[in-house]
C-alpha cells in the first residue's frame, strides 16, 4: 500500500491508546517546525511526481511519517536537528511550558516613591479623622464669622477681656522665651506679686504667644485661637461620641452642638471657658487606649497604651489653660481614677488577675497621672500664693449667690443667640445677671436628648447613666439656687480645694450640653442605623439618597439653633505715648475696664504698669487709682515716687468727665516732674 492510500493495516498501537494516523493528524493540526520538516524529507525519497507534490506533502504529512517517529516525537525531533537539510529549523527551541508566557498578564510595575507617596497622601486626605478636622475648622470659620474678616482690628463680643486675654497668651509667650523664671511676675499690676495668677492664664497657649509682638500681633493671635478653640471643641466631642459607638452623623450632632450652644454665646468673650476641647478629645484618647467603648463594651485587642499617654497630655494641656474649666476637669479624672481602683481591687479579690487592662496600660496610667497631677500643682501655687498674699480675693457663698441662676435659665437664650436672642428678651430681663444665666443648650437638643431616651444604640442602663449625669450637673449648674446648695454646690466650696474660686456655677452647663449630646448622638445613630436597613430592603433603591439626606435634618436643625449676632467692635487704637514709655509707668484714667486696654498696649516691649484687671483689684492699685485722682500734685507725685513710677500718661480722650479734665494743662514746674505732649496723650516724668 502507498502511503497515499487510506487504510488501517500499517496502523501500529500508541501506547496512549490513538492510532499513529490520528497521532500524525494531531500534531499535523498543531503546526510544528520539526513535524513539517519530517514530512518534507519523506515526500522526496518517495520520488513522487512534481504536478501531485502539494497533494503528496498534505497526506504525507498525515500517514507517511517513520513509525518510530511518530511514536516516539522526541527521537524525530533529534534526527532533524542533526540533519543539517535546514539550518533555520535546526535552530528552533523545543517546545515547552514557556509558549504559555505569551497568554499571561503583564507584571505589574513596581511603583516609584512619588507613587507611594501619592497614595499614602490621598489616603490620608480622604480618612476620616482628616476631613473631620477640616470639616470642624471650616464650620469654626463660618459660625465665629466675621472674626477674621478684620482679625488684626476687632475683637470678639466686646473689647475688655479678650483684651486681657490677648495680653495673657503675649506675655507668656514672651517671658517665656526672655525670662522663664519671671513668668508669674508679670508686667502688670507693678509693683505686686505674682500677679500672673490673678485671673486664669491661658497658660498652654503661650506657644502662640511666641509669634509676632505688639498689640495688633495679640489681637491677630486672640481671633486666631478663637476660632480654633471652637474647632478643637467641636474635633474633640465628635471623637468622644465615635469612640463610645456614636455613627458618624451622631457623632457629628453631638460635636456641634456641644460647641455651638446658645448659652456659650453669652461667653464669646471668655476664651478660657470656650477652650474645653481638650475635655472630651482626653476623654476619647483614654478610652480609645483602654479598648472601651459604650457601645461594645471592654475589647482587650483594641488596647493601646500610646493612645493613654496622648490622653494624659491633653488632659494636663486643658488644665494649663485654666482652673475655670479645668478644676471641674480635674475632679471628674479623680473621681473615674478613684473607681476604677475600687473595680480593681474587686476584680483582683474575683479572679487574682494582677492588673485589669495590663501592665503597660498600668504603667501609663500611672506615669499620665503623675504627669496630670504634677501640672495641676504646679499651677494651684501661684493661685495660693495670691490667696495668701491677699485673702479678701477669695470667694464667699455670697459671691457665689450672686452668679446663681434660676431653673428658668436652662429655657432662655442670650441676647447673641439670631434664632431665640430676640424673642427671649423678657425673660432675660427677669435674671438678674443674665450673661451668666442664660444657659439654654438648645430646644433641639433637648428633643434629641429625649428621643435618645427611648430610642438609642445606646443600652438602658448607660442611657439612664447619662439622664442621671444630666440632671446632676444642672442641680450644680444652679448653685445656690438649688435648695440653697446645701447638698450640690455649697459642700463642694467648702471642702475640695480650689472649688471656693469658681464663682459662676452656670458654666458646669458645659458638662450637661456634653451628656445631651451623647444621648443625641445615640438617637441619631440609631436612625441612620434604621434608614440603612430600610434603604438596603428596597427594590427598587431609589427612595435611598432621599431618605439617607433626611439623616442630615437633625445636624442642620442643631448647627442653625447655633447662630450667633456676635458684636465685633474695634479695638481701642495703642496709644503713641504707650510705644516709647518708659517703665514703671501709670496710665490714666484707671479703672476696671481701661485697665484691660493698657494689658494690651504694653505688648509694645512689655514695660511694666501700674495698671491692671483681673477677677479682683488688689487694694494697692485701689489705693493709686484713689490717690491719683488729683495728679498732677505733690501728694500723688510722692505717693507714686515711692512705688517707683517713672512715668505717668494721662490720656486726654478719656478724661472727659474726671477731675483730670480740668487739671490736664496745669502748670508741674514746682513739682519737679516734667510734662509733654505726645498724639493724643500727656506724658509726665517723675
């Protein structure tokens, strides 16, 4: 049989079970350089004619092939290779694994460190701490609007204590880069001591106190902090409600309206008492650190004990700031120290565990208290010294009387409230000093707060926790006015140290605005909770974005109760005489309010000034204000000589009125002073 002829007798077996034409016709099919070549030299020993050559070659290619090479393709491929007929096909690599690389994908390339470091930018411009932040700081903007419009030239609410303010936040700024030693002697209230601790101190914003100089440097540094002491306060509720299980949202509505309250209106002027961020963002750094969480309670895996330290420096930070705020602070650490050391011991006699969270959120603990401890101290002693050196500063229950303010005060607003200022007008007149008693949180937080009571992601028990915290405070928020104090307010005056200085009751309100906002935060998680379900069980999922945007209603209603009609007056322009005066000196007219004006103007070199004005007047500068009346005379002239004034600057815009206005041009040549006119001042040296 030729091999053009079909048949099945020269069929010999395959060992896998194909005969060697099917086995020919597979590899044919598969299209080989060596199989191709194999059939070539075949079709010309067979001599086969040139006209069926191509027909030939097709069906040789099939059945005319060596049955040993067809049985065995790997000996074929050897005597090819060694024929020497085609060098091209002698070349060919035999084939293998690799003829699949071509269908794989690419590697991917390795990327550079601009790529890297792209990335890791965006990450961390899209988390949600980070658009937290920015999101705080531009609300912080819009709501304090207009303090930076004009920031070098007005103030906030009035001009008399941000004044005193930016002095503060100057001065230590100041001393503590040329004098550090001297920082609780300052430049004010000459010749008295330690008269840096007269009124808190601001103390923890002396950093900033150390950029620029001069009353227009002060003022800029004052609105600065202003409006990131609101961004802070707003950062720091919102991080205390995540850290306790609020949602986003919730978390949101308790930030802002613990920043944003209508009564904290009433204390624009008071940046001591709008610093309480620190409060809250402690609170969720240490709860962060020891794994605990309203919501889900004790988790070990989460416990970190950086985040335990961080807390601690905040908490000592805030303190720093001032004992308005930061005493309350103060007790609320000792009092959660005091029982988680009564769980310990219980959990210790229970189970013998050694220590509850670890020896290194122990160790933390320890060192982060000692640290609090250490601040707090170091700040209580100017204050006792001042106690001791005049012991009619400190307060009375009178005083304390005086400040209280009526259950009627937790429903009415301040007059800088744009939503209810106006229509609360009556009844602010009935409160007998009403920027210290008008402490409504917010009729929407109110109603958030009461939702949160029976609908909540909260548990019972903590929901009924946080009721319990609410009306305690308000009972010590009224100070006296609650059964006379006897039981809230008074005990607290009389025992625990330092309490006897906090003569306004009303700003613990901060503390009932922070337990109302976590009740909200509940109630508004709970719903955005409940929308997600609902969004999710649709079909179609259409009515989703409408009802996920109604989530919103709460935090808009929270942030517009929170309008302010905040005046911003300009500041009194530093007199020329105050740029070149050498100290001590004396500016006339003096009084209480004046007095905060001249702090300020001294930021010009810091001289040292008789004037000064703080919680209280010491009775020496009482004295000078009384004995000066009649300056320039001979009794005033000794009287200040032997203070050691050098200077005296009668300012002729504001003796209208004084007895200066008529002795302002007398003659001193028999005094032995000298006298000039410098701007709009007259300048005497003694």
């Amino acid at each position: 049989m030729t091999s053009g002829q079909p048949g099945t007798g020269n069929a010999r077996p395959n060992p896998t079970g194909a005969t060697a034409e099917s086995q020919a016709a597979t590899t044919a099919a598969a299209g080989t350089p060596t199989q191709q070549n194999a059939a070539n030299k075949q079709d010309a020993a067979e001599g086969a004619t040139a006209a069926s050559d191509s027909t030939a070659k097709g069906t040789d290619a099939v059945k005319g092939s060596d049955p040993a090479k067809d049985s065995d393709p790997a000996k074929g491929a050897k005597a090819d290779e060694t024929d020497g007929t085609d060098k091209a096909d002698s070349e060919v690599k035999p084939v293998g694994p690799e003829r699949w690389e071509a269908f794989a994908s690419a590697p991917e390339p390795k990327p550079s460190i601009f790529s890297r470091v792209g990335r890791a930018v965006g990450r961390f411009l899209i988390h949600e701490w980070t658009l937290a932040a920015l999101g705080s700081l531009a609300l912080a903007v819009l709501m304090t609007w207009p303090t930076l419009r004009y920031p070098r030239y007005t103030l906030p609410q009035d001009y008399w204590d941000p004044s005193l303010q930016a002095w503060q936040m100057a001065w230590s700024g100041h001393i503590l880069l040329a004098e550090p030693a001297r920082l609780w002697q300052s430049n004010t209230f000459f010749p008295e001591l330690w008269s840096f601790a007269f009124s808190d101190t601001l103390l923890g914003y002396a950093p900033a106190g150390m950029l620029g100089s001069g009353p227009e440097d002060a003022v800029l540094r004052y609105n600065i902090m202003f409006v990131l002491a609101h961004a802070l306060a707003t950062l720091g509720a919102y991080a205390l409600a995540r850290q306790l299980g609020a949602g986003r949202i919730g978390a949101a509505v308790a930030g802002v309206s613990y920043t944003y309250a209508p009564w904290l209106l009433a204390q624009a002027g008071h940046l001591h008492v709008l610093s309480n961020g620190g409060i809250p963002l402690a609170l969720a750094m240490l709860a962060r650190g020891h794994g605990w969480s309203l919501r889900h309670g004790y988790r070990p895996e989460r416990r970190h004990d950086g985040w335990v330290y961080a807390g601690w420096l905040v908490a000592a930070w805030q303190l720093s700031l001032g004992f308005g705020i930061g005493l309350p602070f103060a007790y609320f650490l000792a009092g959660a120290v005091l029982v988680a050391a009564v769980l310990f011991i219980a959990r210790r006699l229970r189970t013998g565990q050694a220590v509850p969270f670890g020896r290194r959120l122990f160790v933390a603990d320890v060192l982060g208290g000692v640290l609090f401890a250490g601040v707090g101290l170091l700040m209580a002693f100017p204050f006792f010294k001042v106690t001791e050196l005049h012991p009619y500063a400190e307060r009375t229950v009178g005083d304390i009387s005086l400040f209280s303010p009526p259950a009627s005060g937790f429903v009415t607003a301040p007059g800088e409230s744009r939503i209810w200022g106006g229509l609360h007008e009556g009844a602010r007149a009935a409160l007998p000093w009403h920027p210290e008693m008008t402490l409504l949180p917010g009729f929407v937080l109110y109603a958030l707060a009461a939702g949160g009571l029976l609908f909540s992601v909260w548990r019972l028990r903590h929901r009924l926790l946080l009721l319990a915290g609410v009306l305690v405070t308000m009972a010590f928020a009224m100070g006296t006015r609650f059964f006379d104090g006897t039981f809230t307010y008074v005990p607290l005056f009389e025992h625990l140290p330092g309490w006897s200085g906090l003569r306004t009751p009303g700003r613990l309100m901060l503390w009932t605005t922070l337990l109302l906002g976590l009740l909200a935060a509940g109630a508004v998680t709970a719903l955005t909770d409940r929308v997600r379900e609902l969004t999710a069980q649709r079909i179609p999922s259409w009515p989703g974005p409408w009802l996920r945007m109604a989530t919103l209603l709460p935090l808009l209603l929270v942030t517009v109760e929170g309008l302010n009609t905040t005046p911003h007056p300009v500041v009194p322009t530093q007199p020329a005489a105050m740029r070149s005066a050498e100290g001590p000196l004396l500016v006339l007219p003096s009084n209480q309010s004046l007095d905060q004006h001249v702090m300020l103007w001294s930021t010009s070199g810091f001289p040292d000034v008789v004037n000064g004005g703080s919680g209280f007047t010491p009775r020496q500068l009482d004295d000078v204000r009384r004995v000066s009346q009649s300056f320039p005379d001979q009794t005033s002239v000794d009287y200040l000589r032997t203070l050691g004034v050098r200077t005296v600057v009668l300012l002729r815009g504001q003796v209208a009125g004084t007895p200066w206005e008529i002795n302002i041009d007398a003659p001193v040549e028999s005094l032995g002073i000298s006298r000039q006119e410098v701007g709009d001042a007259v300048v005497y040296r003694l």
